[in-house]
C-alpha cells in the first residue's frame, strides 16, 4: 500500500488538463486532503470549521501542489 493509503500515484487533471509537477515534471501524485487553518479560528479552538484544501503530492519528488476549494477563490 502506497502513501495515504491509496494503492498507487494516479495522474491529476486540473480544469481539464493533465496537471504536470512544477519542480520535476512529474505526472503522478498521490491525492489528500489538508486543512487551511486560519489564526482567528486557531484562536477560539474552532479549527474543524475551517475549510480544506486538495493536495497533489508528487510521486516523484513529493512536491505538494496545493488547490484552495472553488468558493474561496477570487476571480
């Protein structure tokens, strides 16, 4: 069994297009889930309550490229 449980890295696409490793060049990653604390919640203990992000970890060289959830995205 691989990192985060999953059997095997799996290629990622990100609005349609393959996603490639920004240091290695890479084409696999391992996927999970992290938490994007902020200080104010950290404060009051509330950190289940703020949003997560999704990780594309290489499976190359372990970069992690990070994805912050559509809704909080500015345009």
């Amino acid at each position: 069994m691989g990192l985060f449980g999953e059997q095997e890295p799996q290629q990622v696409e990100v609005l349609g297009k393959p996603l490639r490793c920004h240091v290695c060049g890479g084409q696999e990653f391992w996927q999970r889930q992290a938490q994007l604390n902020t200080s104010l919640a950290t404060f009051f203990n509330l950190d289940w309550a703020n949003p997560s992000a999704t990780c594309a970890v290489c499976a190359h060289c372990g970069y992690i490229h990070w994805f912050a959830p559509l809704k909080i995205q500015k345009e």
